[in-house]
C-alpha cells in the first residue's frame, strides 16, 4: 500500500459550467430569494414555525442531517490517525471536504433560524453566556470544528498556491488539529442527543431515552462512513476514474459492524423499557419509527461481509440506503417525535424546502468547483491501479477457497 507520503493529489478538471452546473445555481438562486424576504420581513413571512415549534427543517435537515453528513472527516480521522489505519488514506481529503461543506452550510443555517440574527455574535461573548447550556455547547464545539476543518483543509489551497514551505511549517502542527478535529464532533454530536433527553415528555418514549447521546454519536460515525462511500462511487462514475473498489469494501466491514450496534441498542433499549409496545399504534410515530428500522435493516442487508467483494453498486445502494436511514431518524427524533402539547402543529413551508433545497445545491456546486479546480482527489497511476486490482483479485480468490 502507499504510504501517505506517497500520496498525490490533483485536480480532476473538465469542464465546470455544464448544464447541471447552472441547474443548481437556478435551485440556489431561489433559495436567495426567500432568504432576502426571511431576513428583511422576519421568520414569519417565510416559515411556519411557531411558539410550539421553535425549530424546523432548518434545525433538523440542514443541521442534524446535514452535520451527521458532514462527519465524513471525523469517521475517516479515526481510522486513519488514530487506529492507525493508512490504507484509508486516499480517502482523507474528499472526507474533510464533505465535512467542512456539512458543517460550513450547518452553521449558516443556524444563522438563518435566528430570530435576532444580528445578534448571533452573542453567543462568543463570555459575559452573555449561559454554561449550563447544552445549547451552547453544541453551538461553540461546531463553531470552533469548521476553524479545525479549515486549517485541516488549507493544505490542499497550499498545494495549489505552490506555498512548500508554510505547508511544510503547518504539517508540524497539524496533529493538534487532528486531535481537536476527532474530540470537537465527539462532544457535540452526542450533544445532539442530549439536547432531546432535556425536552423531557414532549419527546415520545419510541425515542426518547438516555441513551440519545450515544445513539446520536453511533449514527454520526455511520453516516460519515457512509458518505465517503457515497462520494467516492458517484466521484469515481462521475469523473470516470478508476472504483476504489477494495478500500470502500473494507470500510463497508467497518460500517456493517456500527449498524449493527445501532439498531441492538436502539431495540434492547426500547425492549427494556417496555416502550416498544408504542410502535404497534395506528399513528404518525409508529409508522415513522417503523420505516426508520426498516431502512436501517434494508441497509445491514446490504452490507453485511461477504465472501465475494460487494459491486459498485451494491455499496452504492447501502450508503444511500444508511444515509436514508440516518437521516429519518434524526428528523424523528427532532420533528416527528417532538410533541410540544395540543393546538401545535408543524408542516414546512414552500420557502423552508427551498431553502433547504438550495442549502444542499450549493454543497454540491462547490464540490464540482474545489475537485476540479484543487488537489483534493488522490491521482490514480498506474502502479497504484495494479496494486488495488491484485489486492481485490487475491481478496476474491481467498472468499472463493473458503467457500469451496
């Protein structure tokens, strides 16, 4: 395998403004116009929130989601640098790519759900701050994350600016980032969870428990997984380069084993309460709840280790169907679930999925720009090509032995 030294990286070029190119900006563009009336004439004009439901899709999709997505770096991180696991290594920079995109576009949705936005800066102030707040310690660990994923990232606007030497001065420095870079999305994403064990009854039993904070962190750790493989097949179709196919099926192991943690926690915590008699209801929550174990079996299915290497495909349709499974249950946990008393009701506005809409078509404008235009994506010679090919043909080889 290469060493990490070894690694190259360019930019994958081609042509950037393609008419899927001006299809997002079309979404984006839209988005801007109900954000021009969101901050000019209030939440009210573009939203329906309200006094029972302060948060909305803004919070739950383009945060808690899109955070989760963007723990593609932290997932790899763990790997990488601290399990010591360099195979992994090509894998790094489109990961902190991902997050910083997730957590970078997270955050401005948070400044977008604030209702005095101008003053947003409070929450930096020591003297305004409340410390018993899990809140604000969710909002500080993000905060001080993507100035982490920043310095994490700039070698790559280094490399393209031909500054060798301040990016030599920041290699011997990076391991602390690395490190604050693996200990901030600990903290904050179970945080998450532990935002929700304080709403107390207003969460329905099929998901709250005080078990959120760790189900939160698992989930996490599964969705950055599975966003690098999604990335990484669609990147490999997209661009036409060469599939990762032996890297992706180990991390597939990796990911079979944290789902499957997640769903026995998740049924052995509600089978010991005895709340999973919940889930037999004629009602919105037990439906919601039972597509979301569906999807998170559909996906262990799906990825459970094989004797023969799973198809590009195959891994494909595990890391949408993880993703999925993620992400409903997140938005369980903060919007289907969340019952904060009778006469509230919560269904997103038009301009609230557009923006959430237009949120995600930046993310992936911005890709399509730094993959083509930096060195984020590892170079696939020829040597490098051969190595992975003979790894994979002697993985099948040995799967087949055993089976006969």
């Amino acid at each position: 395998m290469a060493k990490q030294s070894d690694q190259v990286h360019a930019p994958v070029g081609g042509r950037l403004f393609t008419p899927m190119f001006f299809g997002l900006g079309l979404l984006v563009l839209v988005a801007g116009f109900f954000l021009f009336n969101r901050f000019v004439f209030g939440l009210g004009s573009v939203t329906n929130l309200s006094d029972g439901y302060p948060w909305g899709i803004w919070i739950a999709i383009d945060l808690v989601v899109g955070t989760a997505l963007g723990c593609a770096g932290y997932a790899v991180a763990l790997l990488v640098y601290i399990l010591n696991r360099g195979e992994y290594h090509p894998l790094v920079r489109p990961a902190l790519l991902a997050s910083l995109f997730g957590y970078a576009l997270g955050g401005a949705a948070v400044m977008i759900d604030l209702g005095r936005y101008w003053q947003g800066y409070n929450m930096f102030l020591p003297w305004l701050s409340q410390y018993n707040s899990v809140m604000l310690e969710t909002a500080l660990c993000i905060a001080a994350y993507i100035t982490v994923l920043m310095v994490e990232f700039s070698p790559v606007f280094l490399e393209r600016l031909g500054m060798k030497n301040i990016r030599r001065r920041l290699d011997k420095v990076l391991f602390i980032f690395i490190g604050l870079g693996v200990l901030l999305p600990t903290m904050h994403q179970s945080s998450m969870g532990t935002i929700l064990v304080v709403l107390g009854h207003q969460l329905s039993p099929l998901w709250q428990t005080q078990l959120l904070p760790l189900l939160f962190l698992t989930s996490a750790l599964f969705m950055g997984f599975a966003i690098v493989v999604f990335e990484a097949v669609l990147a490999s179709v997209g661009f036409r380069r060469p599939m990762e196919a032996f890297i992706l099926n180990k991390l597939s192991t990796v990911m079979a084993w944290l789902l499957l943690g997640f769903v026995v926690v998740r049924i052995a915590d509600l089978l010991f309460r005895g709340d999973i008699v919940l889930a037999f209801r004629a009602n919105l929550d037990a439906l919601m709840f039972w597509v979301e174990i569906a999807l998170h079996v559909t996906a262990l299915v799906l990825l459970w280790p094989r004797r023969i290497p799973a198809s590009p495909r195959r891994m494909f349709l595990s890391a949408s169907t993880m993703l999925a499974a993620g992400a409903v249950y997140r938005i369980n946990c903060y919007l289907v679930g969340y019952h904060p008393g009778d006469g509230w009701n919560y269904f997103p506005s038009v301009g609230e999925i557009m923006v959430t809409v237009g949120i995600f078509a930046l993310e992936i404008m911005l890709y399509l720009v730094f993959v083509k235009r930096l060195p984020v994506l590892h170079t696939v010679d020829r040597a490098y090509r051969e190595e992975h090919a003979a790894q994979a043909r002697e993985g099948g080889a040995a799967a087949v032995g055993q089976a006969t």
